[in-house]
C-alpha cells in the first residue's frame, strides 16, 4: 500500500517505502502478557505524556523549519489517514483477539501517526520516545506506561 498525500507536500520528501512496508508486516499484540495493564495507556497521565513527547518534536520542528515550513499538519494528515485506511482494521481486529479493549486504537493510532512524524524528519531530530514505543509493538507488546523520568527511566509495556 502507497502512503498518500492529500496536500501537495514541497518540503518533505515521503517516507521511504520500506518504513511503510514495516508498519504494514507488524504482528500486533502477540506478545501481550498481561491485557488487563494495558487500560493504563487510557489514563490522563499517560495520554499527558505521550502529547507531552509528540510536542518535544513539534517545538523543534517549529523553531528547526520556521522559514521553511515543516508542512507537519499535511503529512500528519496523510499518515492518520494510511493508519485509517491500512492498519485500523488490522489493529482493531489484532486488540480484540488480544483481549485487549478496542477503546485502545485510538492510543495506537496517535503512536504510529507519531512514529511516522518522528521518521519523517529524521533530518533534524534523531528517532526518540516514539521510536520506543514503535520498538514494543514491533516485538507485539503494548505500550501503557513509562516507569522513572524521562527520558531516565523505562517503556511499560502490558
């Protein structure tokens, strides 16, 4: 499946099919050992953090590119909609077979649309927080929590 663009993006090259491919081969959740931890990914503080993480690279972004345009809220839209389109239905069937709360693909989405942004401008900030939690779900476990403070500290993973 090709990652599309909706808006014309001038400054941003696309991602490199084999990042894409990647996202499309991951065995989701099949190493999930505990389900019920796994509800802590719905917590305040955990959705505070992960936006907290998500605007570390925002911030940059915004100060890195401000003469050039980062075009963030285009290929933001156009990898919310390659996980609308190509993994939602993969995901929600793998959470359900998990016994994990379908309530929690909304906590994916934002983490993949996130690694996607952190990949995307690979150029000015080297992989981080989301590149972690990509690392859990790619060896199909749930990421729900962070244990120390960051970036001392540890992935939770249920």
């Amino acid at each position: 499946m090709k990652l599309r663009y909706p808006e014309q993006v001038f400054y941003r090259k696309p991602l490199p099919y084999a990042c894409v491919d990647e996202i499309l081969c991951v065995d989701w959740f099949s190493s999930v050992r505990n389900p019920s931890s796994a509800s802590s990914a719905l917590s305040p503080e955990w959705e505070d953090f992960t936006l907290e993480r998500r605007n570390d690279l925002s911030g940059l972004v915004a100060v890195r590119l401000q003469h050039r345009g980062s075009e963030w809220n285009k290929c933001a839209k156009a990898f919310r909609l390659f996980f609308d389109e190509c993994l939602a239905p993969t995901v929600s069937s793998r959470l359900v077979a998990s016994g994990l709360s379908t309530d929690l693909l909304k906590c994916v989405a934002w983490d993949i649309v996130s690694y996607m942004q952190e990949l995307n401008y690979l150029d000015i900030r080297r992989p981080g927080f989301y590149h972690d939690l990509w690392s859990a779900y790619r060896r199909g476990e749930f990421p729900c929590g962070w244990s120390g403070a960051y970036p001392d500290g540890a992935l939770i993973t249920a």
